[in-house]
C-alpha cells in the first residue's frame, strides 16, 4: 500500500467539482488520463474476483460528456511497475521529491477532496475492480460529476470509509440531508465564501452537494444525487441507453482499441469537448466578470464542433514498448458532404485538412542532435482562405482580416505585398518543427525552428526580403551563403508573415483604444512567443527560428550523415511506428524524453518554471496566470528537492507518434521506448551554440 506515493496524491483531480475557469477545465480533461494512469499506480492490490457490475460504459447514460475507467487497476499497476516509468518512481535519488510532492498534493487535496469527505489516501484503499469516473449533463444548463469504484476485496475498508466522510462533512458543517430513494446519503456544504475582489453582482453559488451509496461492491459518489441513484439502480445489468450505445462513443472506443493486445490492462477515456464545455459554462457561470473572446465559443460558432468527440486508449509495457496509445478524433463530415471534399464541413473549421502521404520523415538539414522533431501535411492554402472568419470572430469585428490583407498590399508605407500570391500560393503542404536547447540552461535556453515547405523558393524569399526590409527593427545578416532576417527589438513581432497564420494571437475589440487603428489589431500583444526570431529561405523551406543559432546550426546541416534520419535511436522508433501504423499518414513526431524535458526539468527545479521564454513556458503563464497582462505566475511545485538529472537520465528513453486520416475523422497512435544500451553517448552536444558577431548591411 505504500507503494507509488507519489501518484496516489493525484487521485484527487478524478472527483474535483471542475471548478474555475473554462481554460483551465480543458486542460484538466487534456491531462486526465495521465491523472488517472498515476493514480492507478497507487498501490491498490486485490485477489481476482468476479467484477461488481458490467464495464461501466454501460451503466453512464448517453448523456455522458465525459468519462474515463481503468478495468483493471492491479494489472494496470504491474504494467506500469514493470517500465522504465515505475522505475523511476522507486529510484531513491527521487525519494525527497516524492515524499515533498506528495505533501504539496495533500494540502490541495485537503482543499477539494475536503469537499466529498474525502482524503487523497482513501481512495487508494477501497478499489477491488473498476475504476470510472463520467461528466453527465441530465438536462440543458446541468452538469454532474460521478465516481464509479468496484470495492471488491475491500468491503472492510469502504464501511470504514463511509463513516470517515460522514464525520468530515459533518466537521465541515455540512448539512445531512435526507436520504435520497432511501438509499443514497446526501450532504450539503456552506455556500463557498465570495472571493477576494469578486463583483458584486456575481450570480449566486450553485447549491453544493454531497452524494454517496455503497452498495453490491460498488462505491458511487457525486455531486449530483439523482444521477448517483441512476447508477445505482443499474448496476446489476447496465441501460439500453447507455454511452456505450452512443454514436461517437462507439466509433471512438471500437477504433482506438483496435490492433491491441487481447485483455491487456488498459486505461480508456472519452470526451465530447463542445457538449462538456457549453454544459459546464451554463452549469457554472462566471463569478468574476471576464473581458475578452470566448476562445470556445468562437470556434464552435466557426464550425470546429464538427468534432464529435475524443478519446482513446493507454496500456503500458507493450512487448518493446514502454508506453502505446491510440488516440480517435471523431468529426464526421456534415450530412451531404464527402469524407475528402474541401466543404465537409463549414467556415473555418474547412482548415482542418490534413492531406495523406505515403512517407513523412525528416529531411536531411534535421541536425541529428536535435531533441525532437514532427511534420504534418496541411493544405495551407485552403487554412489561408479559411481564416477570414475566424480571425474577424475572435477580433470581433467583420472585415478586419481583409482590411489588414488589403493594407499589406496597397499602403504605401507598407511592405506592398499581395500575401495570397505572393506567399500562401508559394507555400507547399509540408510543416515541420523541431526543437533543441542550448546550455548553461536558463529561461531562454529552448531554440525552435518551423520549417515550411516552398514550392516557390525564391518568390518567397523575395517577399520575405520586401517584407521585412520596411521594418526597423530586423536586422539583415549573412550566414552560411543565406540572408537571415533577425529581430533586434524584443517589443516586435515577426511582422506581416505572422498575420496569416489561422489562429494567431490577436487582441479583441474590446481591449482597442478608441484612437487605435483598425489594422494594427493583428500585430498588437502583450507577450510575444518568439521575441528573438529569425527568418529566411533555404533548403526549400521557410524557416522560422526562435533564436538565429539554431537557424544557423540547420543551415550549416547539410551532409546526411549529420542528420537525423540517420541516428540509431530515430531509426529504432520509426520502424516501430511503421510496423504499428502502417499506411499512408498525415503527421509523423520523434523525441528524446530526455534531452525534451530536461529544459523545463531545470527550471522547475530551481523554481523558475514560469520565468521560462520558451513557448511551453509562455503558454503555461496564459493558461495557469491570473491573466493580468505581463504578470508571471507562482510555480505551483517545489521541485528543490529533485535529484541532479544526470542521476535520473537513464530512464527517459524515445518516443514518436503518428496521424492517419479516417473517414470521419483521425487516428492517432504513438508510443515510447526504453533507452537503447550505449544511448548514454549518443547525445553529448548541443546543437545550438550562439554565433560570434554577425555582419549586417
């Protein structure tokens, strides 16, 4: 039971009200699975017993917008024991840290579990078979939240549980309600206390409560007592109108488990993103007001809810691999619209075309250090064409795309560039990313490249040359027979190529100063996500670099033998993802764990995560900041305690991951593998060094 502390602290994330802002409960449903994949490697140990009841996709009813279950927690926790991941865990160099986690986590736990009666130990002394957990929406404007446990083997331990919450609630003032159907207990907590700053006119809390039965081996606790009583009512044989009978449910589930190994233990999950999000936003208004787009809204207004749903599959040690997952997008084309037609579905969402090729590897200038690399095939001049509404969506105003198109090309005092001849239609359908970092590490040490392919490449580079010469704060170097255009001035961004790229940082209409003039919208922002960008046109791309370094490095990459396609550990990967997924794909991604992670590792050991200038960094800042511009926000774990990563390198090995179009959406599949012997040696150096003085003109 004392096994694997460190996870069972993070159980609590699987029965918190979801409260807070809308951004943030997306990121809570983007990383529930690695939660939930923790939590079952809590410690849980039963004999193998019948289940209590059916796999609980038939039990939640097909108002499920949300769900995710382990079968089988002990087999789960075994797979996992036996990887490199579980390794680390039990590694005693990472012992303090662990133990210091785990106290951050109960101190939090103590403030949301607190609110069930629970503690995050509890939950890792009760489960026996199944553990589920569903986001229900029973009507219009409600959302509920049920834990689902199979206490089989526990029974002991869950009566002693029930009595625990009972006296926690009771010291926390809540209320014993009467029991619902004679069978569910029900609580209810003190109204939440206005927060510090909360306006006056905010909406009154929704009523919180408390709702738990046990009953034939199952613990069912919720926030909602009717649906905690649906499930119990149907536990013996499951409902005709479950979420296993759902359309999207059905075509996520079935497809992300296929190829996969019979009865392997394995973590599922399911979310259909638009119904969760509207359901919660109606369920749980703001209490604070909030200025600026609905990010959510707006791209359902545009068509992205095409997406259906989400989900898929995780299983650990999987023959040679550490880690498999197999991921379904469900997004159907609209009704009359064929799978491969460019209106299958409307307004912006039509950028969402992905066309097939049959190889997507890293061409030869990849330097083979680098820590990670990807490509995707994008039909870009569709997303271009694509991008006028949503970009006058999210402003908040018709015509502010084509007026700022329009300026690009007849002010004077601009660059007088037609950007849909000129560029878009030079560009091919080939982008790609790569990554690396530069030591001693510090905030800025992450280097990025984005590499775009040109079908055109000197009518790209001559418009890039026209655009970027009007504008005082690039800088024109040479380097390695190449023009690099640099960015001398940190309070600039990449200007004119960046505003039309779909889905851009823009500012609304409502943050404008009256005076402020219409088009320069596009181009305004508070924090700017590659502050020390270069450009240029080489090797038949477009590059865009974070730092004139790393660009530099690729330049100079010119001998295959120097590449990465050439490198053991990328080979390795690739024929795994070939022999896993074979056919023709859309996306293709290799990494190095360890050389990906060790940056921000750095970082959050001397406490300076949100300091980072990275673009992970920065995005972490808006997405977990409190928002107010310029602002960086405290790091919420102490990672002084972590060992020296050289002691810990050993159990981070590579990764890669896959995408394939399907009919009605896309496929998904990645993995992991453990660190090939001798890969110690294999990555020495960095790939980015900073040059000496450039000569400029």
């Amino acid at each position: 039971m004392n096994r694997n502390l460190i996870a069972r602290g993070t159980c609590h994330d699987l029965t918190k009200d979801w409260s807070g802002p809308l951004h943030q409960r997306w990121a809570r449903w983007r990383g529930a699975v690695a939660v939930a994949t923790i939590w079952a490697l809590s410690g849980v140990a039963s004999d193998a017993a019948a289940p209590a009841f059916p796999p609980s996709e038939t039990i939640f009813p097909d108002t499920t917008v949300g769900w995710l279950s382990i079968a089988d927690p002990v087999a789960f926790q075994e797979s996992f024991d036996r990887t490199q991941y579980g390794k680390l865990l039990q590694d005693p160099n990472l012992e303090p840290f662990v133990k210091s986690f785990r106290e951050q986590l109960s101190k939090a736990g103590k403030q949301r579990l607190g609110k069930l009666g629970l503690t995050l130990e509890d939950l890792g002394e009760v489960p026996g078979g199944e553990i589920a957990m569903a986001a229900i929406v029973p009507e219009e404007g409600r959302l509920a939240t049920v834990l689902l446990v199979d206490t089989t083997g526990h029974e002991e331990e869950t009566t002693a549980l029930l009595e625990q919450i009972d006296a926690r609630l009771l010291e926390q003032q809540a209320e014993r309600l009467a029991d619902y159907e004679e069978a569910v207990r029900v609580y209810r907590l003190p109204p939440e206390a206005p927060r510090a700053g909360e306006e006056a006119e905010s909406p009154e809390p929704r009523e919180r409560l408390v709702a738990v039965v046990h009953e034939a081996a199952a613990l069912i606790v919720g926030d909602d007592p009717v649906q905690v009583h649906h499930v119990q009512t149907v536990l013996e044989a499951g409902r005709q109108d479950s979420l296993a009978s759902h359309t999207s449910f059905e075509a996520v589930n079935k497809r992300s488990q296929t190829g996969l190994p019979e009865a392997a233990p394995t973590l599922r999950w399911f979310v259909d993103p638009f119904a969760f999000a509207a359901a919660y936003k109606a369920a749980n208004p703001p209490r604070e007001r909030r200025k600026g787009p609905d990010y959510v809204e707006i791209l359902a207004r545009q068509g992205f809810d095409a997406v259906k749903a989400i989900g898929g599959t995780f299983l650990f040690d999987d023959g040679p691999r550490e880690l498999r997952h197999q991921t379904v997008v469900y997004a159907p084309p609209l009704p009359g619209r064929e799978p491969d037609a460019i209106d299958r579905y409307d307004l912006a969402a039509q950028m969402l075309r992905f066309p097939s090729a049959e190889q997507i590897e890293p061409p030869t200038w990849v330097p083979a250090g680098s820590s990670s690399w990807s490509a995707m095939q994008w039909d870009i001049q569709t997303a271009f064409r694509s991008a006028e509404s949503l970009v006058d969506d999210i402003v908040g105003e018709e015509g502010v795309f084509d007026d700022v198109i329009a300026s690009l090309k007849e002010d004077p005092d601009g660059p007088q560039i037609d950007v849909e001849a000129d560029l878009i239609a030079c560009l091919g359908q080939r982008v790609a990313m790569l990554s690396d970092y530069v030591t001693p590490i510090d905030i800025e040490s992450d280097r990025l490249v984005i590499a775009i392919e040109a079908t055109d490449p000197e009518r790209v580079a001559a418009t890039v040359a026209k655009s970027m010469s009007t504008d005082p704060d690039m800088q024109r170097i040479e380097s390695q027979g190449h023009v690099i255009w640099e960015l001398i001035d940190r309070t600039m961004e990449i200007p004119k190529l960046e505003i039309e790229t779909p889905g851009g940082i823009v500012a609304h209409a409502d943050h404008e100063e009256e005076d402020q003039h219409e088009r320069r919208r596009l181009r305004e922002k508070e924090e700017k996500l590659l502050p020390h960008s270069a450009v240029t046109v080489a090797h038949g791309h477009l590059l865009i670099a974070s730092h004139r370094d790393i660009l530099e490095r690729v330049l100079a990459t010119v001998d295959s033998a120097d590449s990465l396609a050439t490198m053991p550990d990328y080979q390795r990967v690739e024929a795994e993802l070939a022999e896993l997924f074979p056919g023709p794909v859309t996306l293709r991604g290799f990494a190095r764990s360890d050389e990906s992670i060790r940056p921000a590792y750095e970082m959050l050991k001397r406490g300076s995560m949100p300091k980072s200038k990275s673009v992970t960094g920065q995005i972490l800042n808006n997405l977990l900041g409190d928002g107010e511009p310029g602002s960086v926000r405290d790091q919420k774990i102490d990672g002084s305690t972590l060992p020296d990563f050289e002691l810990i390198r050993k159990y981070f090995g590579t990764g890669g991951f896959t995408m394939q179009n399907l009919e009605n959406g896309w496929f998904i599949g990645g993995l992991s593998l453990a660190r090939a012997d001798g890969a110690e040696t294999e990555q020495s150096q960095e790939v980015a060094s900073r040059p000496a003085e450039p000569v400029t003109e």
